[in-house]
C-alpha cells in the first residue's frame, strides 16, 4: 500500500511542470504570469499535503505556511498585472519578444 | 486512493493544461478557473477547510477576475498574428519535462519511506485564529503591511498618468 502522499505530490509535480511550460513557452506576458501562479499553487499544495500526513498536524505549521504563500501570491499578482498593464500603456503590445529594449 | 481523488486530480491537471494550451487568453483564464478550483477540492480532501476556502475566494473570486480584467484592458482577446508560443518554445518545454522527471524520480524514490495514512487531525478555525494572533503574529502583521505596500503599488504603477502623455 503505497502513502496517500505520493498521489498529492505527483499532482503538485505535474502542475508545477505545466505552469512551468506555460511561463517558459507562452508570447503574452499574462500568460506567463498564469504559469507563474499555477507554480506557486503547486506549492501550495504540497505544503498542505505534507501538513496533513505530517508528524505533527495539530501544530498547524504547514497549513500557516500555505496561508502566507496564497496571501503573498495574491501581492504578487495585483503588481504583476499592474505592470503588464502599464507596459501596455507605454508599449501598446504584451508580447514578450517585442520588449527587447531596456531604454523607455 | 479514491475514485474521488482521481477525478479531482484530472479536473486541475486538465484546467492547468487547458490553460497553458488554449490560444484564446480568456478560455485559459477561465480553464485557470478550473484549475483552481480543483486545487480548492483537493485542499479539502485533505482536510485543510480553511485553506481550500480561502483558495476558492482569493483565487477563483478575486485573482481569476484580476486576470481577465487584465485581459480586456490589454486587448488580449484578439489572436496576435505571429502565434502565442515563442520561438524557443521547445527548450522550456524540455526544462519543464526535465523539472518533471527529476520531481518524480525524487517522489517515487522516496515512496516508502512517507507516512502511511493517518487520521484526520481536529483542527478548527478557532485553532488557527489562536495562532495568527499568538505565534504567527508578527508574520501576519508583515503580510498585512507588504498587501497594502503591493496593493497601492499596483494602482500607482497601473494609474493612467496624463502628464506624460501630453
């Protein structure tokens, strides 16, 4: 009987890596921040599993430590999406391989 | 494992592909959506209601609505002409397979020596209330300063500035 926690991380993985190909492969640079959030909810999910199959659930510390990450991951995406929507302004594209200059 | 567990699984698996896969943006943040709320499903099964209901309002509420919005103001509805993957599209797929394989490799490796099953451990909100207030203070009292730090930056960065446009 193998743990119940293999099929969690396998899925955590196999997100990770989805939101890995999307930030690596995708132009719009939305979707790279799309990539980037479905990696940090792989993470998320990691950490509540090793919470709940862990030595010590009753201290709370993983399930503490996802809660922070959803809370700093949600910072993340409000100023992220601010600043893809102010480089729209400025550049009227969101396409990655078009901002290929550092001068404004 | 569960019939249950599989089906949930593939719901984010597949919202997560879907999104990544989809060349329309607002089908992918609507697939995004799915995935999401797959991961709200499997926070649940595994016990952590506050985390998972905290995921089905911060992700699916507000940061789905964040990006769609996001969408809409960059006119990202319409097909750019050149395709939506990059040119070296195929080395981050390889890094990411890579990433895969060697997380796996550690997963299945490791297989024997995780936890067995466990009972489910009796936690309330109340529980975790006591310890944001108690233990976990100073760390909530940080987040609270760097959502308000980020969210007044995100407005400044994003606010229409007309002086510069004239």
């Amino acid at each position: 009987m193998a743990s119940p926690l293999v099929g969690y991380l396998l899925v955590a993985a196999l997100i990770f890596a989805i939101g890995l190909a999307g930030a690596l492969t995708r132009r719009n640079a939305i979707m790279v921040l799309i990539g980037i959030e479905l990696m940090l909810n792989a993470a998320n999910l990691n950490l509540i599993a090793f919470w709940r199959y862990g030595p010590h659930p009753e201290t709370l510390t993983g399930m503490m430590f996802a809660i922070f990450s959803i809370a700093v991951a949600a910072a993340e995406a409000a100023v992220g999406l601010g600043l893809v929507i102010s480089i729209y302004r400025h550049a009227r594209t969101t396409d990655l391989e078009q901002m290929n200059r550092m001068k404004g | 494992m569960e019939v249950a567990f599989y089906l949930i699984s593939a719901l984010a698996v597949g919202g997560a592909l879907a999104a990544i896969l989809l060349k329309n943006l607002v089908h992918a943040a609507l697939a995004l959506t799915l995935a999401f709320l797959g991961l709200a499903f499997l926070f649940l099964r595994l016990d952590a209601q506050f985390a998972g209901f905290a995921q089905i309002l911060i992700y699916v509420g507000a940061v789905a609505i964040l990006v769609v919005f996001a969408i809409l103001l960059t006119r990202g509805s319409e097909l750019p002409k050149e395709g939506v993957f990059s040119k070296t599209w195929l080395v981050g797929l390889v890094i990411a397979a890579g990433v895969f394989a060697i997380l796996g490799w550690a997963i299945l490796q490791a297989g024997p020596w995780l936890p067995q099953a466990t009972a489910a451990p009796a936690v309330t909100v109340n529980d975790i209330g006591n310890l944001l207030m108690g233990r976990y203070v100073l760390p909530l009292e940080i987040v609270a300063v760097l959502l308000t730090a980020a969210m007044l930056g995100a407005v400044i960065v994003a606010m229409h500035e007309k002086e510069k446009t004239k």
